[in-house]
C-alpha cells in the first residue's frame, strides 16, 4: 500500500489533512527491504494552511506531526538524519512538550519549504553541529502547541474545562470522572483546531523530564540493521534508466573524440552515451551496464587554452613547502594584547612551522543523484544533502526553473562530514539533471569510488609558523600563529573575501590560555586543489597544530604540559573543571613514559578544543608496535552545556575519535602530475578496527548555552595522540600522519 510523504496534522481515520502544495511521491516506506517511488499526486491548500500564513517557523503544527489513529506520531524532520542521531533527538524533545513516547516517533526528512527554517539564524541547515542546539526552544514549542490542541480537543469532546485536563503519554485524562481520550481518537478534532499563540503555552520545568537528558533508544536502529533504510543509492522510480562517469583526468580537461563510442554503443543493455562537463556518461538499463560501459570508453582529453586547469605538475609535497616559504604580509585574526612587545621582553624564544595535509571525505556511502522531469514541468531529485532549501535554489539557477517548481527528496545520508554541501564539479546532481533532460525518462546516476576520489573536494592543507616567547620560569608570556593556507570557505568562493575566512584559522583563535600578548593571523595562498568543509572544519587540523605547539611550548620551558594547561587556565573554572574531569577519568595524569602490564612502553598526552559551542579535553596513551603507533586507550570529556540523549552524546564522541584518530594515523590526499595518487581505499588507508583504541567518555551539563555534539569531540584527539607519541618517543610530531614517521 502507497503511503503520501506529503506533510499532515492530525489525521482521522481515512483522509489526512494535507497541508502542502507541494508534491512528493508516495512510497512504501512502511514496507520490509524495499522502497518503491511512484507517481506523486498534487494536493490543495487548506484553509488551514492558509490561515497558518502569518506563523512564525517552528509553530506549524500542521507542517510537522501528523497524529495517526493508532496513537503513532509521524514527524517530519527539519535536520537530516545522517547518523548523527538527529531523528531520535528531534523525537525527545517534541515529545517531551507533547507527551508522546519517542518510541511512538515515525520521523522522516522534511521536504524543502520555508516553515522548516527553525534555527535561530532564519535557516535550515544540518552542519557545524547546529541542529539541537539552534532549534531546541523552537522544537519544544512545537510539541507544547500540538499538545494544547489536543488538550482543547479533548475539552470539547468529554465537554469539561481545558484547566481539569492533564496528559500522560499518549492520552488526555480527567481526573474527576476517570475518563481518557488517546491522541488518536482526539486528531480528527484537533486537526480543525486554530493554533494557539507560540506564547500561550507554558514549557515543562526541566525537573518534569521523561526523555530529554534520557539515553532513549535510536529509533533508526531497527531499520538500518535490517537492511530496510533508505539512502539515495536505494531509490528508484518507474521508467527508471541508470547513468555512470569517467570525469577527466585532471580538473578543467574536456571531452573530445570519442574514439570507439560506436562500439559502446552498441553494448548490451546500453541506452545512450553523453559528453557532460569534464565528463562523459553512458545511460543504460542497468548501472553495472553503465559503470562498464562508460569505463570502456576511450576518450581524447583536451586540456583548452582559456580553461582554469589543473596544472599537469602540481604536486601535493611540492605545495607544502610553497606554503611552508611563502611570503608576504600576514593579516591578523586575533590580537590580543602587544606581540611584538611582549615577544621582545622574552627571556627565550621557540618558534616552529607545523603542517597539515589535504584529506579526501572518504564516505562510503558513494555520490548519487535521482533525476526525474514531470509533464507538468516540475523537476524531482532524490539527493544527499545537508540543506535542501540550499539545493532548491541552486537548482533553479542552473536550470533555470522556478524555485516552487524543484522538489527536493532527501533521503537518509550515509554520513555527513561536510561532504553534502554545494561544490561545483563535485556533485552527482547536476550531471543527474543533465542526463534525464537528455533523455526524456528518469535518470539516476551513481559515481563509483574511483570517481568520486576523483572529483572529491578536500580538506585544506596549511603551513602554520608558530613563535612564542617565554617567561623566566618558562611560562608563554607571547604567541604568534601564522597560517598560511587558503580557507574552505575562500576555496568554495574560488577568491579571498573582503573579511578573513573564519573556517582558515578556527582552532587558531578563541583559545582561553591565559596568555598575556597574543597574535592570530592568515597569509591567504591560492591552491589548485577543490575544497570544501571536513567535520569540525578548521578545528580539525588547527586544534592539532596550535595543542602540538603547546606542548613544545612546555618542553622549553622544562614545564608538565597538564600543569602549564592548568596554570594558564587558572580563573577559567568551566575548562578547569573539565580538565580535571579527563584527568580523573584516566586515572590521574600520567604522561609517562612507562611501562604498562603487558610490558609494553607506553606515555600519554593530553589536548583541549573548544569547537561550536562545546568544550572537549582528551588524554590518548599510546606505544610503538613494529614502528606504528599504537593507541590504546582514549579519555575524552566533554561539555556541551546541556543535552538531550546522553547515550547519542557518548556515541558521537567515540565516532570522533574514530575519525581523529583516522586523520592523525593514517588518512593523506596525495597529488603527483595534477591528479589524486588514491582512486580507492587501496591507496588512502582509513582506521581499521584493528587499531581503534578503547574509549571512555565523561559528559559534564555545565548549565552553559547548549553547544554542538558531532563535530566537536574530534579536534581534541590528534594532538592528544601527537603529544603523547613526542613523549614517548622524544621525536617532535609537526604534522600529519604519523604513518609518515619513522619510528623504529
């Protein structure tokens, strides 16, 4: 049975309350192992849809819950679940106001459309870790205005006052009579209900919790250990055709004489072959079809003359040291105090450049994208993505169609990683769109793994020079950071803006050390290399830099770097709290080196980050085995101000360390002759199970503004790793990945 995607409030027992426009297709998501996308069918406004025109974002009832018969709560959500555990945490917090047992949640990705524009800033966008905590307030009102309805509705129906009603999960009781009313039997009445004013309802006081603050269960477990979930890769629509590519060798190439296109055209299966930019495709009836197809192709790459090329010599160890020598004058981020003064009263001097290196995003969930054009001029796409208001307008411009005329589906992502945002020439979309116009049927198109390390954009890499003068006990009394990179954000735009890209030097400033003259700044250096946003962005790689150099900050000075860390932090109470916290949770500081029970040598270091709001400190213990480090064990405490889902918070921050411990260890993206060395996980390593330390997790509720949980556990871990490896093996770690040492 065909069930609508399409956005409801209370429904009875046989029509929903359509409340949208726009159109979705209907799918069988209900059904065991298979989805299946039909045909969409275009529904009318309500008049309650149109008196809701005036509501602020976030008071629609309408537009997210829909109450079923059976008592279930469908809700659809504004943030894309990506794993992260947002389904779940949207589900804790609406329910709380509603008093719906999370477990009674059917959440699904809401469509494009302007009242699911929540957060604080007027938009909806699923990154920098912003989901909860933007939208909490917000998502708690919803559930109090959805729950006053049915409260009204059920006043009417037992005809008693709305005041001698309360509510237990899932139904509205009077005490004086004994009677109760579900939820289900209560949504016809309350779907025809106006809504009340965002301001009339009261919220709970946190101490009348059920969920929130509670480890609920992931409510997307089942379906993704079964094999039911469904990402882009699983969608399929009727009259479907499947589409593969070889992009061009190197960035800004272009397709010219198909030598043998004859002969692929003329293999099975195969529909029709296509020039796209920097690419060519074959659609055929099958994508393995396809995939062989279009490999087969032999194809003449023409570098043109006018072009932005890639150039055929640039190489990845050469820029590196190009970053490392550039020249020029710096412009400044962070001042704090005189540097120049206070580097000058120094009774000694350090100074040292640190790198970091390119990363591919790696998913495994490879780009997809499903195309379809409709007789009545509308244009669907099913696409991985982390704001589909964002992609509805960038689809519009490319195609020049209206806006209201796009929609966007946005199925389960295999991850985020900030790999799901707009970047030219690294999106399966456009080339999705290109191909179904082309052909008159829907189109969906996969990229294989070697086309997607292809076209994948990067993490940036960065030279930073550090200088800090010291104290006579050894103390930083002046700290001078200069990074010399090119932003993600500034590579996106292609160009340098009027203000300094944030993303370039984040993890660089903001540090709470109590150091008395500081300077922060950024020589802007133009690569050839695509980037884009990597999870904890500039975080990633500048917290490593800047905690690596802390500690060479405390060798000089003969100083424990726990204690200079504590020092320097003395009156912070929040950050002393939580480094005491990571120091008892590993059982007291002991940096090492030492022997440990399986008569290994082992040491330990220790690492702070303050990324999105949250405060993170980690301690790693590592050894060397046949000359690889070895982690074995990582502490990591974090505070986010407050949560919603401790056991989503814990599951977050050992996904982190993963990915920390991936990118210090392991992960390189290497370019020799223009193009990427790795065209599969053959030749770009990520972290196996094997060497995956044990993780233990402290979270401290501070009761500061609530901060982000995905991205913010991770910058922590590298440099926890590289300043315990220094110290045990006296070789000071300035870049990454260790893989890249020797240490025998």
């Amino acid at each position: 049975m065909k069930k609508s995607l399409q956005s409801s409030a209370f429904t009875s027992g046989d029509e929903p309350a359509n409340l949208s426009r726009r159109r979705f297709l209907l799918a069988t998501g209900g059904v065991a192992g298979a989805l299946v996308l039909g045909i969409g069918l275009p529904v009318e406004q309500t008049r309650a849809q149109v008196a809701q025109q005036a509501l602020p974002p976030g008071t629609r009832v309408p537009a997210f819950l829909a109450i079923r018969p059976d008592g279930s709560v469908r809700f659809l959500s504004p943030f894309i679940e990506g794993g992260q555990g947002i389904f779940t945490a949207m589900a804790q917090i609406v329910g709380e106001e509603l008093d719906a047992d999370p477990a009674s949640f059917v959440v699904e990705n809401a469509p494009a459309g302007e009242q699911y524009k929540v957060m604080e800033s007027g938009m909806r966008i699923t990154g920098g870790s912003q989901s909860v905590r933007t939208s909490y307030m917000t998502m708690r009102r919803l559930g109090a205005l959805a729950r006053h309805m049915l409260l009204q509705a059920a006043a009417t129906s037992l005809d008693v006052p709305l005041a001698s009603l309360r509510t237990e999960p899932g139904k509205v009781v009077h005490d004086a009579s004994g009677r109760t009313l579900s939820y289900g039997d209560l949504a016809s009445r309350a779907r025809d209900l106006p809504i009340p004013p965002a301001d009339a309802v009261a919220l709970k006081d946190p101490t009348q919790f059920r969920w929130i603050g509670k480890p609920v269960k992931r409510l997307d477990a089942w379906a993704k250990s079964t094999g039911q979930a469904i990402y882009t890769i699983d969608c399929r629509v009727d009259n479907m055709l499947h589409a593969a590519v070889q992009h061009a060798p190197r960035l800004g190439m272009t397709a010219g004489a198909l030598r043998n296109e004859a002969q692929v055209q003329a293999m099975k299966g195969v529909h029709s072959v296509h020039r796209l930019p920097g690419a060519v495709a074959v659609v055929a009836e099958r994508w393995w079809q396809a995939k062989r197809a279009v490999e087969t192709l032999q194809v003449e790459w023409l570098a043109p003359a006018d072009a932005e090329l890639m150039p055929a010599d640039f190489s990845s160890a050469d820029f590196a040291q190009a970053l490392a020598n550039q020249p020029g004058e710096s412009q400044e981020a962070e001042v704090k105090g005189d540097f120049a003064a206070g580097f000058a009263a120094a009774r000694s001097t350090i100074s040292a450049t640190y790198h970091s290196q390119y990363l591919n995003h790696a998913q495994l969930e490879p780009p997809s994208a499903l195309a379809r054009f409709n007789g009545d001029g509308t244009l669907e796409l099913w696409i991985p993505n982390q704001a589909p208001e964002m992609f509805q307008g960038e689809v519009a411009k490319r195609t020049g169609l209206d806006a209201e005329k796009i929609f966007i589906h946005s199925p389960l992502l295999g991850g985020f990683f900030g790999r799901h945002f707009i970047y030219d020439g690294a999106m399966a979309w456009p080339q999705a769109v290109e191909l179904a116009k082309a052909v008159g049927r829907p189109v969906k198109l996969i990229w294989s793994r070697e086309e997607e390390f292809l076209r994948d954009t990067h993490r940036p890499m960065a030279a930073v020079r550090f200088r800090a003068g010291l104290d006579s006990e050894g103390y930083p009394l002046a700290l001078e950071a200069i990074s010399i990179c090119e932003g993600p954000t500034e590579g996106i735009s292609g160009k340098q803006g009027d203000k300094l890209d944030p993303t370039a030097t984040e993890g660089l400033t903001g540090k709470a050390y109590g150091i008395p003259h500081v300077r922060i700044a950024q020589i802007y250096k133009k690569g050839p290399v695509k980037l884009g946003y990597w999870r904890s962005v500039g975080n990633s790689m500048n917290d490593f830099l800047y905690e690596s150099f802390f500690d060479e900050i405390a060798d000089s000075g003969k100083l424990d770097p726990l204690a200079l860390r504590l020092r320097l932090l003395k009156g912070n109470a929040r950050l002393t709290t939580l480094l005491e916290a990571v120091v008892d949770l590993s059982g007291g500081w002991k940096p090492g080196p030492y022997t440990a029970e399986d008569g290994s040598r082992r040491a330990r270091g220790v690492a702070m980050a303050s990324p999105f709001g949250t405060e993170a400190a980690a301690i790693a213990e590592v050894s060397i085995e046949n000359g690889q480090v070895r982690v074995h064990r990582v502490w990591e405490a974090i505070d986010p101000g407050s949560i919603v889902n401790p056991a989503i918070v814990a599951a977050q921050v050992n996904g982190a360390v993963a990915l920390g411990l991936s990118q210090v260890l392991l992960e390189e993206a290497l370019f020799e002759k223009g193009q990427p060395v790795a065209r599969n996980f053959d030749l770009y390593p990520i972290l196996p199970p094997s060497r995956m330390a044990q993780v233990e997790v402290r979270i401290i509720e501070s009761g500061a503004k609530m901060g982000g949980i995905g991205e913010p556990p991770l910058p922590a871990v590298p440099p926890a790793v590289a300043n315990a490896v220094s110290r045990l093996t006296g070789q000071r770690i300035r870049s990454m990945p260790l893989s890249r040492y020797n240490f025998t």
